[in-house]
C-alpha cells in the first residue's frame, strides 16, 4: 500500500530533486522569466507525451510521433497562418489518418511499431512536401499564446499544470479513459462488456493525434517558424517521458498527470547537465544514467510491493 | 555608480570610433561570450571547435573577454539547441554565437535571447530571426566560381558530371544553384549526370562508380566539397581518364592533387568554407559588445585554393582535416567595413 503510494510520488520526487539542484546551480533560474525559459519548451513536449501515452494505453507503440508533430508544426506555419479555414481541414483530416491507422492495426492485427514506423516516413514526407525549406511563420494567436505572461505563474508552468488537469480527466475520470485503459488492460472483457473494440482504439488513435496536433501548433507558437526535422527527438522523448511518469508499456497502466511530470523531467536533466557544464560527449550517457536511476528506484519499489503483497 | 560606468562606457565608445587603430579593450573585458554549436561529428566541425578554442583562448587570457566557452548539443536536433540557448540566457551570458541545427526553428529562443539583452551572432548555420546577426556563406557564389574557373580553364566546354552535397540541406541546395546558374552563364557546359555525395569521400566514390558506366566523356566534375577524392578513386578504379575535379580544401583532397601535380601536371582548383569562420563570428560578437555598429548581414570570403598556393596549403592543413584560417580582430573589422 505505501510503496503503491511511493510509486506513483516517484516522478514528482525525482522533478523535485531536480528542480532544487537546478536552482542550486544557477539560481537565475528561480524567477519567474528562469522558470518560463527552463520549461517552456517543455510544453509541446508535454503534449505528445500525452499523445503517446494513449497509444500505450491501448498496448501500441507510436514511432510516428516525432514526424508527425513536425508534420503539424509545417501545417500550423503555413495554411493555419495564411488560409486558417483550409489549415484546420488539413489538421482535422490529419487526425482522421491517426485513427484509421489505428482501424487498420487492429483489424489487420499489425504490429503497431512496423506501421507506425511506415507512417513516420509519410508524415516526414508531407512535412518537406509543405515546407521544402525552413521557414513559414506560426500563427499570430499561437505566438501569443505562448508569449502571455499571467500574473504570478509563467506560462510554462500554468500550461502544464492544464494539460495535466485535462488528460487526468479524460483519462482517469472519464468513462472512455476507462474503456480504452480497459482495452489496454483486457480487451476481451471490455468487449464482452458490449463495447466495440475498433472504435474505442480508433478513438484512442484520434484523441492521441489532437494531443499531438496541439503539441504541433504550440511548439510552432514557441519557436516562430517551422521546419520540416523540427521535432524529430519528440518520438523518444514521448516514450521516455510516459515511462519516466510512472507509465507502463503494457496493461493499460498509464498516468497522465506523472507523464506530464515525466515530460518536464526530462527537459529540466538537460539544463541540468548544460548547467553542469558537462561535455556533450557525456551527456547523452548522462541522461540515459538519470532515467535508469529513475526506472532503477521503480523497480525497487515494485518489488517491494510484490514481496509484502503475497 | 551605474550612471558612472555608463558614462566612462559611452566615453570609452567614443574614443574607440575616434581613434579607430586604437584597441578600446577595456570595455569588453567582464563580458562572456558562448559559442552554441548544434554537431561536432565531422572533420570540418572539429576544426571549427579547435580555431575557436585556439582564438578565444588567447582573448580570454589576454583579458579582451572574461570568457568564451563552447557548448555542443548532443543530438544534432533543433529542440534540444532552443533549449540550450535558453539555458546560456540562464547562464548570463553577454553574447552567443551560434552554428544552429536550423534557420528557422531556434528563432524563438533567439528573440528570447535578444529580448534579455543578449547580443546574437549566427554563422555557417545561421537563422532568420531579425534581431540576430548573421555571417553568411555565399554559397550560390562558391557554386559559381567553379564555373568561373572553368570556363577559363577549358573554354571549348563539355560535359559535366555534378556532385551533391546531402539531399534537403539548404546549403547543398544553395550550391547546386550556383553551380547551374553558371551552366546558364556558360553554355558550353552541359550537366550530364548529377549525383549525391553527401560530404563524404567513401558515399561520393560509391554514386559516382555507380553512374559512370551511363556517362559519355566527362570534362569536368562541379563538387560541395569533402567528394573530390572519392570521385577521382571512382574514376580511375572504372579505367577512365580522371578528368578536372574540382576539390573542396580536405587534407586528402589536396594530398590526391599535390600527387597528381607533381606526377602528371594535373591542375585543378579547391574552394571551401574555411572552419575558423567561428573566429570570424566570435571577434564580431565582441565588436558589437564593444559598441561598434555592425550590420545585421554579413558576408564571408570563401577560401580558395590554386595551382600555386597548393603547397603552402597542403603543409598547414593537418592529416584527416581542412585548410583553414583563423580571423583576428582586423579581418573581423574589414569584413564589418566591407558590408557596411
């Protein structure tokens, strides 16, 4: 019972040790304007992680997440901007394609990595096709989006604290959370239970590819322009950042509000070790040893749940 | 006591434009300068990093700047360098320079950047944003000059075979359209095959070897630069006659040429973008830190290899690396002059 508790203040421990060793570091950083530059790029990432977090909950792996967030971003810099009517039928069509993937992997029982990995290749196409070099510009309401500064709070943080609150709500509140984590779970008693399977992955897909069309729009809104590679990393660090939030690959056990935690984390280990002054040589290892650290105390605690539970 | 420091600043600055020769030090001294560099995996790369740790390592010991520290991204990723950009913001930095991943998509970051009160020099990989600086590489004139060179070289023209850099990188793009608006300029030639080489000797061998046998008699081969060498080993492992290739500065490029030279008077010309261009960009940084007015684009020589000059290349250029040269202060002011 505590170590199920531990397990679930795992991540916001492990963003909170962080945190105080950044402000440690360099307390510049612990202002208002500090945290806004520490985590705002954070948040388009936070998004996908909650894209990806739905696939997982369905027990799918999504690849195309990466290309499929600069695909949106290219999208969002150019027919948002200059024809928004045609931009989002361009968009809405995108999350159409999201959930007859999703059809598609279920009723032709594909492995959804191979397919994902196929899609990764088409949206990166589309991407160059719309963008052939970098350029465009974001829309004028998504710059200003993420250049508000409310009273007290940054932008970064009030936005990730929404996008938490939001999908903690769809997914663990609502009765399609329920379902698609049912599906993730055991979909055969989900579809005993009278629910059609098809659609409740095609909605998983659809819900996972609005996530990431906001993640889209938003990093565009923080980085003025688009290009057609600009978030290639977001593939892995959507994975990690489930996993990292106390997500697992499969069962159905996801947490929204710690894959948020899991996205900010993240984030926060690179300026860490840019901090640091770590050479760069390192600090891929340095990241994959604060994950392993992480998944390590996991672990640790699951096994002592096991051990005091039977 | 800050009204002081302003006063005896704008003093400083006003004897520094009067008195152009004289070196106004004395107001860059406390500033840092940091270099953010997006990759570090090639052999141009390298040499890039080591002119600037050369350069700034003896302006931070001789007290022009408190420091000038290099920070490279570890993925080759646009995020991951927008990130980093705003963590040296955080670091308080007075000035960064930067290669960036992409021309568009740190923009965010650099008008952060701008808007904190940080001077922004980009190079190489340079970005859009308005309020930053930019030391651009003319890379459609290099494309250009091969042209140029050539038409005097064989001014009966003929058929000639193009290398590409990497598919969807600008500066390839950038190139080729220098390379065909010289075709335009010089009718002679005719672009009969066009390959990618990517940069790289072992790639260009391969796409040549693989295209030759569908080629008529090739006058020249047009290249990026990184691609001569593997070219010419293409060529004379198919039993062809090598013909004129142009090279790009690399060490084994130059080496295959001083060989060529000496055995058979081969001549050819070499034309690349030398890597000490980031010392180039840090003495600008310090320019407009120093409060000289510097405008927002400019341009730097490419530099160029001949017939004559081929020997004393060839020496300073190190095994595996590129010819190169490191600015100073005065060539980062005539190029500031010269743009004006």
């Amino acid at each position: 019972m505590t170590s199920d508790r531990l397990r679930q203040l795992l991540p916001a421990f492990s963003l909170a040790v962080l945190l105080i060793s950044v402000f440690y570091i360099q307390p510049r950083t612990m202002s208002y304007l500090g945290l806004n530059l520490l985590f705002n790029l954070a948040v388009p990432i936070a998004l996908a992680t909650i894209a990806q977090m739905l696939i997982i909950a369905v027990n799918d792996l999504d690849l195309s997440m990466g290309a499929f967030v600069s695909f949106v971003a290219c999208v969002a810099a150019t027919y948002l901007r200059d024809t928004p009517l045609l931009g989002v039928l361009i968009l809405a069509g995108a999350i159409g394609v999201y959930a007859l993937v999703g059809i598609l992997i279920y009723v032709r029982n594909l492995p959804a990595i191979v397919v994902t990995l196929g899609m990764s290749f088409v949206w990166g196409g589309l991407a160059v096709l719309i963008l052939p070099s970098p350029g465009g510009a974001a829309p004028d309401w998504a710059r200003w989006l993420m250049k508000t500064k409310p009273p007290g709070i940054p932008m970064a943080i009030v936005a990730s604290i929404l996008i938490a609150g939001i999908a903690h709500f769809l997914v663990m509140r609502s009765s399609f959370g329920v379902v698609i984590r049912g599906v993730g779970g055991n979909e055969r008693s989900v579809e005993r239970a009278g629910w059609s399977i098809l659609w409740v992955r095609a909605a998983a897909y659809a819900s996972a590819g609005f996530f990431a069309v906001l993640a889209g729009i938003l990093l565009v809104g923080l980085t003025t322009a688009a290009d057609a590679n600009i978030a290639l990393r977001y593939t892995l660090l959507s994975i990690a950042g489930v996993i990292l939030g106390g997500g697992e690959f499969t069962g159905g056990r996801v947490s929204p509000i710690g894959a948020v935690i899991g996205a900010l984390t993240l984030t926060l280990a690179g300026s860490f070790l840019s901090f640091l002054r770590i050479s760069s040589d390192w600090q891929i290892g340095a990241q994959g040893a604060i994950l392993i650290i992480v998944l390590a105390l996991r672990v640790l605690l699951n096994r002592s749940k096991q051990g005091a539970g039977d | 006591m800050n009204k002081f420091t302003l006063a005896t600043l704008t003093l400083a600055l006003s004897m520094g434009t009067t008195l152009a020769t004289f070196p106004a030090f004395a107001d860059t001294a406390s500033k840092k300068i940091a270099l953010s560099n997006n990759y570090a995996g090639n052999s141009w790369r390298q040499a890039m990093l080591t002119s600037w740790d050369k350069v700034t390592g003896a302006a931070v010991s001789s007290g022009v700047v408190a420091a000038a520290d290099t920070f490279t991204t570890a993925e080759n990723q646009a995020t991951e360098q927008a990130a980093q950009i705003q963590n040296l913001i955080l670091q308080g930095y007075d000035a960064i320079v930067i290669n960036a991943a992409s021309p568009t998509a740190l923009n965010g970051a650099v008008k952060e950047a701008c808007d904190a009160g940080i001077v922004v020099v980009s190079f190489d990989g340079i970005v859009t944003e308005p309020c930053a600086y930019r030391i651009a590489v003319d890379f459609a004139g290099m494309g250009k000059s091969q042209l140029d060179y050539l038409s005097e070289k064989i001014p009966d023209g003929g058929n000639l075979l193009e290398l590409r850099g990497l598919a969807g990188v600008f500066v390839d793009d950038e190139i080729s359209a220098g390379i065909h608006a010289g075709v335009a300029e010089n009718p002679q030639f005719k672009i009969v095959g066009s390959v990618h080489g990517d940069w790289a000797q072992d790639v260009a061998q391969k796409a040549v070897a693989g295209i030759l046998p569908s080629l008529p008699e090739i006058a020249a081969v047009v290249t990026q630069g990184g691609d001569g060498y593997g070219s010419a080993q293409a060529f004379a492992a198919a039993g062809r006659d090598v013909p004129l290739i142009i090279m790009g500065n690399r060490h084994d490029e130059l080496l295959w040429w001083k060989e060529q030279k000496d055995a058979t008077g081969y001549e050819t010309m070499s034309v690349s973008i030398a890597p000490g261009v980031s010392t180039l960009a840090f003495w600008v940084a310090q320019q407009i830190l120093d409060g000289a007015t510097v405008p927002q684009d400019l341009t730097v020589p490419f530099l160029k290899i001949t017939q004559d000059t081929l020997e004393e290349s060839l020496e300073t250029t190190q095994a595996g690396g590129v010819a190169n040269v490191e600015y100073t202060l005065d060539d980062a002011k005539a190029t500031i002059k010269s743009s004006m």
